[in-house]
C-alpha cells in the first residue's frame, strides 16, 4: 500500500521510502513463492493460415485460455474500414453498444475476490478477470500488428486514415488530423508522439462538438489540461447509469450470488441467482421460507415482479433485462435500447437509474485514467504522465510494450468517435 499510495494532505510518502517499501515487498513475494506451484491460469493467442474460421476460443486442461485468429481471412480482407472493424467483431474490444470490454467490472469478481486482501482507498479494482482481459487485448493488438505489417501495413497508418479521409469522405467532417509515429522511430519516441495524439485527438473532438469546427489556431493555443470526463458528447442522454439505494437492493436481490432468495430447498438444484432460478423454474410465492418473503413483498412492491391466480411469481422481463445489463455494465447506452422506451422512463421517474452524456462513459472513464495518470486510482499505470514528463523506464521492451498499450487505447478512442458520427449522422436523416 505504501508503494502504491499517493501522499495526502494528512500523511506525506517521500520517493525513497515508496522504492524502499517497492524493493521490501517485491524481496518477501520472491521468498514467500519460492516453493510454492501454486494454481495457473493464462492466455494464449495465435494467428494461423490454414484455419478457415475467422475465430476459434479453446479452454486447454490446463487452464490456459486460447484464441485462434484466421491469418488466411485477415488477407482477404485488407480493406481499412475492415481491418478497423476487426477489434470490435474479431477481437471484441466492445460489445455491440460500443462499450469497452477492457474496463473493471465489478460483477466479474466473486464476494471473496472483491473482499480479500488489503485494499487501498484509491485502488482501482483489478481482479482476476479484469487482467485476463488485459492481457489478452495485448497479445491480440500485437499479434495483428505483426500480420499487418507482412502486407506493409501500420496500425497508425489506418488510424490517420480514420481521421484525415474517413471522416471526410463519410460525414464531411474536416479537420481532424493525426501525427503518425515515423516508422523508424524506437518505441521510446512511438510512445511520446502517441500519447500526444491522444491529448491533441481528444482535444479537437471536444472543439468539433462546441463549434462544430476545429480551429487550428485554437487548437495551437491551447495549453489548458483536459480530463477525460469532461470531453462532451454530440448525442443527447447517451448513457443510462444506475443510481439510489432501491438500486443496490433490487439488483442484488435479483442477480447475486448472495440473495438470500436464489435458493429454495424444494427444488432439487441451486441457482446461482433469483433471475436463474426464475428462468429454469416455475416459482410459486408460498415455496419460499418465512425469512425469505420480505425480500420478495419488496420486488413485488416496486414492481419487478408480480403473481398470477395461481400464486406464481411473474418477472417483468424487460426491466429485468435493463437492470441486467446495469449489474453487469455498470452503464446502458440509450440508442441501442430505445425499444425499452416506457420501461426507461418508467425507471426515470423511480429514480433508480439517471442520464448523463460524454464520450466515454464513466467506466471507461475510470478505466483511461487508471492506464494514464494517478490523479483517481493510486495503483494506476500512469503510463501518459510518465511519457509526457521523461520518468519512464530506461528499457526499450517496456517502452514496447507501453506503446502498445497506448495504440490499444488510440483504437478504442476511434471506435467512439466513429459512433458519435454515426449516431449523429442517424438523427439528422431521422
């Protein structure tokens, strides 16, 4: 914790005792894990070019999580918008809102996972599942890095395609431009040009959506610092988050593997959740226990579920499902859910959920500034700011494997931006 922290205002942390407390800890671990085998778990990712199936996911005995990529079908379809769409439907960097699947997300970890252990107060949660993901995204980026370049193609050459001709040529937006990495360039200088980028990229988005241009002699003055949560959005009430207490409560008696309702000694199997065993089962008021029916009188109070003639309990199926994806997302995009209309509303006004619009969602949000600076989470990368104030490691493979992390995160940024335009572009034909 010591390492990790930050000083406050109530207690100050010198350099040297957090490298003196860094070397301790890392000395006991190497002790401690000396003999110890303990349990693996890993990922695997490979591209291959006899494999006809764009993908194939594998879970080897040993624990080893493997991914297959079709080299042969990366080939055949070279085309930038393509090699673009690859990390969403390839690589599933998001999910079909557009959601960033590389964010902690606490319904991932298990009760014992997110209560072991010391935790700091500013700690950004990386569980298990969290840094699986990690280090998949890595392999995948740098895996199809490496394929690309057997066709004399740069990931950085695609992405100032993105910005200087796609967006152009698509939605008439211009102005956008991006400095690609000199392709000579070591990883040291790669990684300082891109973390530029990245500040000037967001920069010029935050103009277009005030001005509805990008003026360069602004852009050019401009040395004011920008945080991540305050880069606006074009689309009106983009993003649903939960809120209050009725919240907590209903979710975690519907989608815990805690609920105290999950579980009904009548029936011959255990459910994971209240929402499982609704699904497999018909479930009737009177099976549950006395202890249990005060959490059950609650759901039916604030209309989540409801009985029949027969005493049968009924779920609202549509509120159950945006709730799902609440537990699970943390965030609902509203334009891909807009079927749901009177059920959102209907959540609105109970105020157990609120909208607020940016480009990145508060998860993502949080997730950039763990990979970028310590100004949220003490336990952070802080790989930007290292970059930007020349304290990063003398050691060329790090830089490595920095920069790909930031190309990683450049491609997620363009993902964003491309379905702000789409959106936009969708409510003026509308």
């Amino acid at each position: 914790m010591i390492f990790e922290s930050n000083s406050t205002n109530g207690l100050f942390l010198p350099d040297r005792l957090k490298l003196k407390a860094k070397r301790k800890y890392e000395e006991h671990i190497k002790t401690l894990f000396k003999d110890s085998l303990g349990t693996g778990c890993g990922i695997q990712v490979s591209f291959s070019g006899n494999q006809e199936e764009e993908k194939i996911f594998k879970i080897g005995e040993n624990g080893i999580l493997s991914f297959s990529y079709s080299s042969k079908w990366i080939k055949e379809n070279l085309d930038y918008p393509t090699l673009l769409n690859n990390f969403i439907y390839l690589f599933g960097y998001t999910d079909m809102q557009y959601r960033s699947l590389h964010v902690c997300r606490e319904s991932q970890m298990s009760i014992i996972e997110k209560n072991i252990g010391i935790k700091g107060k500013k700690e950004y949660p990386a569980g298990i599942a969290f840094r699986l993901y990690q280090s998949l995204a890595e392999m995948q980026i740098v895996g199809y890095c490496i394929e690309l370049e057997k066709f004399n193609i740069y990931l950085e050459d695609i992405i100032k395609w993105f910005f200087c001709n796609y967006l152009k040529d698509e939605f008439n937006v211009k102005g956008f431009n991006f400095n690609k990495s000199s392709r000579t360039a070591t990883y040291l200088e790669k990684c300082r040009n891109i973390a530029a980028e990245i500040d000037s990229i967001l920069k010029q988005f935050k103009f277009w959506c005030e001005d509805g241009k990008i003026d360069d002699e602004l852009l050019r003055i401009s040395t004011e610092h920008m945080f991540i949560k305050d880069i606006p959005s074009m689309i009106d009430k983009k993003y649903i988050y939960p809120c209050g207490k009725d919240y907590q409560t209903i979710t975690f008696l519907l989608f815990s593997d805690q609920s105290i309702i999950s579980y009904i000694p009548a029936l011959p199997e255990n459910y994971n959740t209240f929402n499982d065993l609704l699904i497999e089962h018909e479930v009737y008021y009177d099976m549950f226990q006395e202890y249990q029916i005060p959490s059950i009188n609650y759901l039916i109070e604030n209309k989540l579920i409801k009985l029949d003639e027969r005493r049968r309990i009924i779920s609202y199926r549509e509120k159950f499902k945006i709730l799902k994806e609440l537990h699970e997302h943390n965030v609902v995009c509203w334009n891909y859910i807009k079927q749901y209309r009177d059920v959102i509303v209907e959540l609105e006004k109970s105020g157990t959920i609120q909208f607020s619009s940016s480009l990145f969602s508060k998860p993502e949000q949080d997730y950039y500034n763990y990979l970028f600076n310590k100004s949220e989470f003490d336990n952070g990368l802080d790989i930007r700011n290292r970059y930007s104030h020349g304290t990063q490691r003398v050691n060329e493979n790090q830089n490595k494997q920095d920069y790909y992390i930031f190309l990683r995160i450049m491609i997620l940024i363009v993902i964003k931006i491309n379905e702000e335009f789409c959106l936009k572009h969708s409510e003026v034909i509308e």
